[in-house]
C-alpha cells in the first residue's frame, strides 16, 4: 500500500493514517526544514502516543542535509499499529508530502 503524509507549511504534524493490517517498510523524504521526524501511532485515530522501542527510546527518523531520501524502516516496531502519523521537530516552511510504502506480512509461529 502505498500513501502519503502531508504536513502542511508552518506545522510540525502531518495527517493521521489508517495502515489497514499493513506495515511500514520505507519512507520517501523530502526535502525538510525539521532534521528528524518522530511517530505517533494508536489503535485509533483520536488517542495517538509516541512510538519508543524496547529500550523506551522513541523512534525517530534524522534527516541531518534535509535533502531527498528514502529511507528503510523496521517493520517489526509497526506490527499491530493501526493509525500512524509523523512529527517533525521544526515547523515545516512549506507543505510537505512524505510518502510511505507498506506491505502485508504474513507470520508463522516456528
């Protein structure tokens, strides 16, 4: 599935998105103003937290240049999200669309 985040100029917070049982796996950058994007997920759209992994350390996304990237994710820290959005640390000085590709994983107990 492939879907879009959009923060809009002069905001630090993009759209909420539904990942309907798929789970991110590479983000397309643009150009940003803020140098690290942060997640927030939830179980539903209107109680959102920020997503820390294992070691309670929140999950983030730097960008140091700010220029174009696509960047890997590690899908194991999305499983069972089902609204994501991103947070960027500096307020954007226009309208951004940061692009998301996520997949349907299929798992098997072992």
């Amino acid at each position: 599935m492939d879907t879009t985040f959009t923060i809009a100029s002069g905001q630090t917070a993009s759209n909420i998105i539904h990942l309907k049982g798929t789970v991110p796996v590479l983000v397309y950058l643009p150009v940003l103003t803020g140098t690290s994007l942060t997640f927030k997920v939830g179980q539903s759209s209107t109680d959102m937290h920020f997503l820390a992994d294992k070691n309670d350390v929140v999950v983030s996304i730097t960008n140091i240049d700010g220029t174009n990237k696509a960047r890997l994710l590690e899908p194991n820290l999305f499983v069972g999200v089902q609204y994501l959005q991103v947070i960027s640390n500096a307020s954007e000085a226009a309208s951004r669309e940061i692009k998301l590709l996520s997949r349907t994983f299929i798992t098997r107990d072992i």
